[in-house]
C-alpha cells in the first residue's frame, strides 16, 4: 500500500462519520460535507491504486528482463 492508498481509505472513512453525525444531528451541511470527504477519499484512494498498479506493472517488467 502507498500513502495515497492509506490517506484515501481514511478520508473517505472519516467522511462516512461524518456524514453519520450530520444525519444523526440533523444537519444537511455536515451530511454534504461528509459525501463530499468520502468522494475525495474514493478519488485518493483510486489514484493510490493506479500508482501501485504502475509500480508492480514497472517492477515486474524489470525482474523478467534480468540475464
């Protein structure tokens, strides 16, 4: 895992939460904000993904290469 990864599953973690409190509180902001974190976690953590992806793809294209 990459920190994008890691700082991707949180923020959308923390953005569930408060998305939670907003619905439990009544507030609608605090439940747009807390979809608005979760979309930026997905996003985050969707771009850790392609950045790992690319560094096993890279990896492994280096080890077959090897005499």
């Amino acid at each position: 895992m990459n920190t994008d990864q890691i700082k991707g599953a949180v923020k959308d973690a923390a953005g569930k939460v408060q998305q939670e409190v907003g619905k439990a509180t009544g507030s609608t902001s605090q439940q747009a904000k807390g979809l608005e974190k979760q979309g930026e976690g997905k996003v985050q953590k969707g771009v850790g993904n392609v950045e790992q992806s690319v560094d096993d793809a890279t990896r492994n294209t280096s080890d077959t290469r090897k005499p």
